[in-house]
C-alpha cells in the first residue's frame, strides 16, 4: 500500500510518501516547506483586515504596533477556526474606543490563499517525482497537524488526487500517535517487534567537479538510509598531483549556492596521467557521515567523518553507528547474491550460441548496469527478474523427461 502524508503544522509543512509491505513501512520521499504553516493563513486574515482598516485605528497599512499586532493574531486565529466550519465569518476586533468588523467568506479566502495554496503544491509534485509514485497510485491521503482542518487546504488536496483525504485518523491525533511509535522503537518496544521503519535522506550529498565548482551528487535526496555509495572521479589535468575534495549538501547545479561540509586534500603520485580516485559517501539515520577516498594508483586510503552539529550522541553511540555502516561499504557488485547470478550468467553465455547468447548478454548487460546505480530498491527488482531469466534458460531440456 501507498500512502502520502500531508503534514501542516504551524510553521511547517511535510509531505512524506510511505510504502507498506511485508511489516516494512519505508518512506519513498520526503519533501516540504520549513517556513509554511497554519500560521501563514492567519496572517492573511490579519493583512487583510489591517489593508481595511488601519487607518479607523491611526495607522497605516504598513505600520502596526506589537502590542495590536499580538491581539489581531489572535482575533483572526479565533476566525479562521470558525471559517474552518462555516461558510463565512465575522473578524471582529476591538481596540481601546475603535472597532471594525470584517465579513469574510470561504470563497473569498481561498482567493487570498492562492500563493499559499502554489506553495503547498510545490512540495507535494516533488515527493510524487522522487518517489517515482503517480497520484493516482496513492492508494491513502493522511493529514496531519491542526492546519489541514483549514477548507482551502483539504479543497486543494482533494482536487489534486481527484478524491477525498482519509478521515480514519485525527489530525492533531497523529502527531502524538507517531511520536509514541517512534519512541517505542528506539526503545525496542515488545510490542512494535513486527514494526521495521525505514528513513530517507531529505537533502542530497556530493563534492564540487569542474572548474566553476558543479555539484556532483554522490547520495542524492531521500535515498534510503543508511545508505553507502561510490563514485569515481578523474583529475582534470595531465599530471596533476592533488584533487581537493570539497564536500557539499544541496540541491544546486553550482556548490556555492549549497551547503559546505568539509574538505579533503588527496595526494596523487608523480604520473603523466589522468589519475582517479574512488569516492565513496554513508550516511545513516544519525546524521553521521563518513567520506572514505581509495586511490587505487598507490592504495592509498583517507576518511574524513562528518558528524551533524545538533547530534547529541554519545562517542560511544557514534562508534556504535559508525561501525554498522562499515557493513554496508561494498559494492552491489560485490555480494555473494549477485556475484552467484553473474557467474550464472557467465556460464550460460559459454554454453549457448545464437539468439539466446546475444539475450543472456544483452540482460547480464543491463544487470551490471543496474548494480552500478547502487540504489537498493532498483537492484532488489533487477535481481528477481535476472533471476528468473536464469532459471527459465536453465530449465530448457533437449530430452522430454519420463
């Protein structure tokens, strides 16, 4: 099953996309706006009574005090819980000897919403794209957080998926349910045993290439975590002695719109090449990761660890979740299942001619290029269909069996 959750909180917005399957709940894609949330829509309401009537009480549309500011916040958050269950309401608001009243319908907010509503849409078409999911592939919509009661919002999400959120779970409800689970399975609750979660990295990682500094993603977004993946990269210059390696986080074409990491200065020996290094990325869940360089001309090795500023582990606990990604550092290629399905391969190649060679060459072809994407889900498919190819040229009998 696929489920989207829709988060909007007060000044945040998430949008997640979840598999279900066999106990495992992995999440596809993540994507959101961290400076969007229920509060945005009561400002609307506040702008749009002081454009009004700024002027009744003494000041211009663009000067408002703190004190009348803090009081029409809360006016308009008390209209905008009534708007969310009828069709128009009444921002009444009293200051001093000076009142106004403005009449507000659900028609003429969601004019006023519009940016608000693009911005929101943004999100929701980028999770849908990194998790390579179709909107009518969703088999559940669940919103979460006390905002999505807001019309517009709910409007706006129905008219997207051409159906109706699901209603079995209470917004505000969903927080607190999911934060106990979390909970539970860090503390390796009993009864969360059948639960796995998988997590997604939300941003992605890479070093700058080139000249001007081009990011090269190594671990792009909302690849699945932990995760540990290699590239290799080759010196721009004939005989070069060194490549710096600077490492960043984004999204950007250029590094210097994305964010710096760190660096590494990686020796080459004297050559009259164009020498490559290997430059392998893993990250996991705790915001750890490890930057590992081989320089296969002289065997050389360099690590630099990056750990997240706001990671409160122990150096214990780092030790402990560094070790575990040790066991992911090696290639596809490399494990014993697809090492097993090559040779297999490799086998029947030598043993037939014609069309079925140039078909076993042609699938093993597209196996090896899969394994070299280095993307789990991607090489957990290709693996049952290379599989069964096997074993479908494999059962090919030239006697009839008795």
């Amino acid at each position: 099953s696929c489920f989207l959750i829709f988060d909007l909180g007060g000044g945040t917005f998430d949008v997640s996309i979840v598999e279900l399957f066999d106990g495992i709940t992995e999440v596809r894609a993540s994507a959101g706006d961290n400076y969007l949330g229920g509060d945005d829509f009561v400002q609307l309401l506040m702008k749009q009574y002081w454009k009004q009537y700024a002027t009744i009480f003494g000041y211009t549309e663009n000067t408002i005090p703190f004190d009348i500011e803090t009081a029409l916040r809360a006016r308009a958050q008390h209209s905008l819980h009534v708007l969310s269950k009828e069709a128009k309401t009444e921002l009444i608001f009293k200051w001093k000897d000076k009142e106004a009243t403005l009449e507000i319908t659900q028609e003429e907010f969601a004019v006023l919403a519009e940016p608000l509503l693009l911005r929101l849409r943004r999100p929701l078409e980028r999770a849908l794209r990194d998790a390579r999911v179709l909107p009518q592939q969703v088999d559940q919509i669940i919103m979460v957080g006390g905002a999505t009661r807001i019309p517009v919002v709910r409007k706006l999400v129905t008219k997207l998926f051409g159906r109706f959120p699901s209603t079995s779970v209470q917004p505000d409800e969903a927080i607190v349910r999911g934060a106990c689970v979390q909970a539970g399975l860090k503390a390796k609750d009993v009864s969360l045993k059948e639960i796995v979660l998988t997590d997604v990295c939300p941003f992605s990682l890479g070093i700058a290439v080139g000249n001007d500094g081009q990011f090269s993603p190594i671990l792009e977004r909302n690849i699945v975590i932990p995760a540990s993946k290699v590239n290799t990269y080759t010196a721009m210059n004939k005989g070069q002695r060194e490549i710096i390696v600077k490492i960043y986080q984004g999204e950007h074409r250029l590094c210097k719109e994305n964010i710096f990491l760190g660096e590494l200065n990686v020796p080459l020996p004297p050559n009259n090449d164009y020498l490559s290094i290997e430059v392998r990325f893993s990250y996991n869940p705790n915001g750890i990761l490890e930057v590992d360089i081989d320089v296969p001309s002289t065997g050389e090795k360099l690590q630099k660890v990056i750990v997240n500023h706001q990671n409160v582990m122990s150096a214990e606990q780092i030790e402990q979740a560094r070790q575990q990604l040790q066991e992911l550092k090696i290639h596809p290629r490399d494990t014993l299942m697809n090492k097993s399905l090559l040779l297999r391969a490799e086998r029947l190649f030598s043993e037939y001619t014609g069309d079925l060679r140039l078909q076993i060459g042609e699938r093993t072809q597209k196996f090896n290029y899969i394994l070299n994407l280095q993307e789990p889900r991607q090489i957990r498919e290709a693996q049952q269909h290379f599989e069964a190819f096997l074993n479908e040229i494999e059962d090919l009998s030239l006697f009839e069996e008795y």
